[in-house]
C-alpha cells in the first residue's frame, strides 16, 4: 500500500538521521540517568519510601524525557527547510503525522528499554509484564500528541517552551493513570485494578490518535 | 447595528438585575448553613463560576472547529474572546475555591476533583491564550490556538475521569456534602441563571471591543 | 472561466491575493505562462516573489483567487499538482546528516518514482554531481548542495518547475549550463518559473520576464524586448517605493 510505504519511508528516514547523530536517545538517555541519580538524593530514605515514589519518579523522568525527544522531532524539519520540502511532496499531511509519530515511538522505546531496567537495578524493584504494557501504552499516548503539538511549536518562537506548556496539561490524565497503575504493577499487583487505568491510557490513545490525525493538517500549513 | 444595541443594553439590564437579586439572596436572604458557617455563602458563586468556566471552554471548542473549517475570522474572535472571559472565571473560580477551603478546612487547597480539574482547564486556557503572540502571524496564531482549544475541550473529560478515579484511590478529609435544602437549591439557581448572563454579557462586550480594535487597526493602516 | 481556456497554459492565475493579517502581500496577480515558457520574475525584497512562488508550489494558500497549473485546479488537485511539480529554493531540502544518496531515495519513495536506482543516476549525471553521491550532504559546499537539490527536484520529472531565488550560494560560471540542463533533461521541455533579483541573469536565462513590486506585476515583458540597461531603467523606475 501505497500509503503505508510514504509512512515507513518517513519513519525510516528519522530513524537513518537518528543512527547517524545519535542525538536524540544519548542525550534524552544521560538525562533519564542523570534525573535517576537525583531522585534519589532528593528523596533519600530508605527502600520504603522508595516504594512509594518510584512510580512518580519513573514518570517524570519518562515524561521529561519524552518533551526532550518530542522538541527534536521536527526541529530537524527545520534546517535546510526540509519541512517545506515534505510539504511540496505529493504526501497526505496524514503520512507526515504517522510517519513522524512511529519514529518518535520508537526512539522513546529505545530511552525506555535502557531506563527501565536501570530503574530497577538502582531502586531494588521489580518489573512485571503489567509495568511494561503501561508503559507502553502510555508511551503510545505521549506521542500522539507530542508530535502534533511538536510540529506547532516548532513554527514559533521560544519552541522548547511553548511545547511543555501544551503537551504537559493536555497528558495529565495520561500520568495520573500511569503513575497510578504502575504503582499497582511495582508492587505485584496482577490486572485487577490496573484496569480501569489502562482503559483510561487506551481511551486516551485512541482519542487523541485521531483527533491528532485530524488536526495535524492545520499546524503544520503555512 | 440598531437592533443589535437595542438587544445589548436589554441585556445589559437584565443581567444587572439578575445579578443584584443573586447577590441579595446569596448574602442576605439564604439562610447561614449550620456546618461551615458564613463562608459557605462562597458556594453560591463557587459552583456557577465553574459552570461558566467549562461552559466558556465550550464555546472556544465550537469557535475553533468552525473556524478551521470555515476560515471565517468571526469564529476566530468568538473563540478568542470566549477564552477570555473564561479564563477570567476559571482563575475567579480557584481564588474562590481557596477563600473557601481555608477557614473551612484548613488548608489552602485541596486536591479535589473539582478544583484539579479546574486548575488543568485554567493551564489550558493560558496555553490558548499564550501561543498566539508566539506564532509567525496572527492567522497562524489563530489557527494554532485553535487546535489547541480543540485538543484541550475534548481531553477535560479525561481529565475529570482520571482525577475522579484518582480521588477515590486516595481520598483526602476533606469532602463536601451533598444535601440542599430549597432555600439553598434557589438561591443556587438563581445565581446560575444571572452568571450565565453576565458570561453572555461579557462575551458581547469583549468581541465589540475586539472589532473596533480589528477596524482601527484596517483604517491605520490605510492612511498610512 | 473553466472550459473556454486551452489546455495549452502551464500556469494561469487570476486575481491572486494573500493577506497576512494587515499587510497586502499579493494585491491580486494575474498571469498566464505556456508550455516550454521560461519566466523570470524579478522584484526587490518584500515585493511578494517568496509569497507567490510559495502559492504556486502549493505550500500556502491564496487569500482569494484562482490558480490552474498544468490545467489542474490549485484547491481541488493539490495532490495531483504536487506530483507534477518540482520546487527548488535557496534552502536545498536535503537533511544534512543523511548521505546525498539516501536523501534521493528517501524523495524518490515521496514521489513514488519508478525504478528509482536508475533515475536516481540519470538526475545525478545531469547536475554533475555523481562521484559525491554517498557523501553526507552536511560535509559538501553550498554549491553541491544546491545542485543536489536541483537532482531531488528533477526526480519524479516534473513538467513545471518552480524556482525561488536558486542562485545563491552557486558557482556563477555553472549556472547557465545548470538551467539549461534544468530545462532540457528528460524529455520535452519543462516549463521554468523563478524568482531572482539578479536581473543580467534573468535576461540571460529567460524568454519573459515580469516585474513585481508592492504585491503587483508592474512589468511585463518577452526577453527579447530589451536589452540590460534598458531593463534596468525599467526596473529601477517600476519599482520605486
């Protein structure tokens, strides 16, 4: 299909200039670990409280982390004005969208994959099967939006301010239900209750997934 | 032009009204409730206040779909002003909410569910308002507000849903009681009615002002 | 307006306006260009050449206007419009971390072009550019940039080509062999428009030419019709301010 292969081609692109620079995930990985080390000097204490803040802490550091990668989306886009160049391509504004969202899913996988484990090496915690599928739904959540607001701030000016200012009030609901659940999963919680939140995170996924869809069009026209 | 005056000042009077009667029953005629005392008069506005801040987001909601659709600018300075009348009421409505909590409570906020939610509605309404002197130009300003106004409307609810679930998980001492009695149900009522004109009103007022501003600006520009 | 026009323009726009908010950028242009046309807009900064060539390229929207290109409708056929044209600006497009090659694959996947390793050498061959090819774009000079951007523009085979100001940064001997090639590779002719200020090179380049100032076509002319002073006269007095 036609489509798809544009979408893959722009994601493949992403992921090539990624490969190259390594920007996005060293530096996004260095600060997961940097915010690591100061978590755990800010909160001290012992294994309980611990316990109690990891889930907090494991979604702050992804959410930073997240507007961290999500900035540098289309500020590639930027140089060499490389996103008129897309624009004057006989691409849907859809493939753009989906193009640039699987890329940025994946590079905040890639952050994840290395972080999680490390969170439970220096924190003493377990992670379960539940902990990864929220943190992966969630990740799906963060992107939707990410991207669509990334590619509006990034025709304004002041960029790597305006996109938290819009992309962290709208995610909300996504870390509540994330800090939460992970909370349940952390300490071996199976399903049960982890449900309602995780239909929240999907709720939010498919919402926003289409109305991103949507929507994207009117940010990045000129 | 003619009509339209006409229509502002009966409203303009009539709100003027309603508001005046509002606050003789929610400061003189109501009767003071037994637990919380005088403060608990705050109620009366309290809850108007945040149906108008919700009510104003959805008007920014509708402006900015049909202003995307339609490229008309009148949809545009619906919303704009929509918006600016109700961040006004969401910030009255969180000072109001903390008046409220501390002689009552103790504390100067509380993390509930209504005021949570408001309080990520207000950040909402400022990202609104705020990204439009950051675009390029101001038709970008507006489109990109738009979206945002979009964006924002139909994620409140999952905001209220996740905070209400969130709430349950860890409820806090502090909980309002249901249980009106008529008197209160009234005057409740009647404060309503009359807020939701004064939005109206202001609403009115501010897209005037918006389009006088819009044609000072053309015939400026045309003399120089 | 639709079906008493041939089908022989290139371009043709009607009363095209663009407004940013107060400021009038295009105060309605009006322009027909036929197959195998060169056209050279001139125009000092601020006069709309960016604003226009932008619409054209489908990029922007008019404020109010038609625009056919290639007999296409610009609001309806924007997609079909963008298949048939190439766009080249003094910004090259190109990602500046991927080697030229990828960067032409990744293009060729856009625009869905056939056979894309051959073409990729065809276009390649007629800039000039083929022993740099798996270089990181980021490492060439401007002038090998540009031209790799002049291939990327080339490789669906467009037959109208837009182009906004290319020169800058190019080798100024080159340049006239470059257009050329521009216009001739493939087969038939393509059919140029470009936005300059460098008026000895319009001259040079195009078989007509038009003045922009102010958001208006205050000059029309064929190429032939002057000479460079003459023209300069011309522009100079056609775009007082």
């Amino acid at each position: 299909m036609r489509f798809w292969r544009k979408v893959l081609a722009i994601t493949w692109k992403d992921v090539l200039s990624e490969f190259r620079t390594r920007e996005i995930i060293f530096s996004v990985l260095v600060f997961t670990l940097l915010v690591i080390v100061i978590f755990n000097f800010a909160f001290g204490g012992g294994q309980d409280t611990i316990q109690m803040v990891a889930p907090g802490m494991l979604w702050i550091t992804f959410t930073f982390a997240g507007v961290l990668s999500l900035n540098r989306s289309f500020i590639i886009e930027k140089e060499e004005g490389c996103l008129e160049g897309l624009l004057v391509c006989p691409v849907s504004r859809e493939i753009i969208y989906l193009g640039k969202m699987l890329a940025s899913l994946l590079f905040m996988l890639s952050v994840e994959v290395v972080a999680l484990p490390i969170f439970a090496i220096l924190f003493n915690l377990d992670i379960s099967f539940q902990l990864v599928v929220i943190t992966l739904l969630t990740t799906v959540g963060f992107v939707t939006v990410g991207v669509l607001f990334s590619a509006l701030a990034v025709n304004t000016r002041a960029r790597e301010m305006v996109l938290p200012l819009l992309f962290l009030p709208i995610v909300v609901p996504l870390i509540i239900a994330a800090v939460e659940s992970s909370g349940l999963a952390l300490s071996g919680e199976s399903w049960g209750e982890i449900a309602s939140w995780l239909q929240i995170i999907g709720a939010f996924d498919v919402i926003f997934l289409v109305v991103s869809f949507w929507v994207f069009n009117y940010t990045i026209e000129e | 032009m003619k009509e339209n005056h006409t229509f502002k000042m009966v409203l303009l009077g009539t709100t003027t009204i309603a508001m005046v009667v509002t606050m003789y029953l929610i400061f003189i005629w109501v009767p003071t409730e037994e637990e919380m005392g005088v403060v608990q008069r705050i109620f009366y506005l309290h809850v108007p206040l945040a149906w108008l801040a919700f009510l104003a987001f959805f008007v920014v909601f509708i402006g900015s779909i049909m202003y995307l659709w339609k490229r008309q600018e009148k949809w545009d300075v619906l919303a704009h002003s929509s918006a600016e009348v109700g961040v006004t009421f969401t910030t009255l409505f969180l000072i109001t909410g903390i008046i409220w909590a501390k002689p009552v409570w103790g504390v100067w906020w509380t993390w509930d569910a209504r005021l949570t939610a408001a309080l990520v509605l207000w950040l909402m309404y400022l990202a609104y308002l705020i990204i439009r002197p950051y675009a390029a130009d101001v038709q970008r300003g507006a489109r990109f507000a738009a979206v945002i106004g979009i964006v924002g409307f139909i994620d409140v609810p999952i905001v209220a849903l996740a905070i209400s679930l969130w709430r349950t998980q860890h409820p806090s001492a502090v909980i309002f009681e249901g249980g009106l009695a008529s008197t209160m149900l009234a005057t409740l009522l009647v404060s309503l009615f009359a807020f939701t004109l004064l939005y109206w009103l202001l609403l009115m007022l501010r897209i005037a002002i918006r389009k006088d501003e819009t044609e000072l600006k053309r015939l400026k520009e045309q003399r120089d | 307006m639709n079906e008493s026009i041939p089908l022989s323009s290139a371009l043709e726009v009607w009363e095209l306006t663009k407004t940013f908010g107060n400021n009038r950028a295009l105060r309605g242009i009006n322009l027909q260009v036929a197959y195998g046309d060169f056209l050279i807009i001139f125009g000092p900064n601020g006069a709309g050449k960016t604003t226009l060539l932008k619409i054209l390229a489908t990029i922007m929207k008019p404020s109010s206007g038609e625009v056919r290109i290639g007999g296409l409708d610009l609001k309806k056929d924007t997609e079909e419009i963008r298949q048939r044209i190439g766009v080249v600006s003094h910004q090259t497009f190109l990602y500046n971390n991927l080697t030229a090659r990828e960067n032409l694959e990744f293009y060729s996947r856009m625009y869905d072009v056939a056979e894309a390793g051959q073409r990729i050498h065809e276009v390649v061959n007629t800039v000039g550019m083929a022993t740099r090819l798996n270089d990181r774009v980021g490492t060439l000079s401007r002038g090998m940039q540009q031209r790799f951007s002049i291939a990327r523009a080339l490789l669906h085979n467009p037959d109208i080509m837009f182009l906004d100001e290319p020169e800058t940064g190019l080798d100024q001997e080159a340049l006239p062999m470059l257009w050329q090639s521009l216009q001739n590779e493939g087969q038939g002719k393509r059919t140029i428009v470009m936005a300059t200020h460098n008026l000895e090179r319009g001259l040079e380049l195009g078989n007509r030419l038009v003045i922009l100032s102010g958001g208006k076509i205050v000059h029309e002319q064929t190429g032939a019709d002057s000479d460079l002073s003459t023209l300069r006269k011309v522009y100079e007095e056609t775009t007082k301010q």
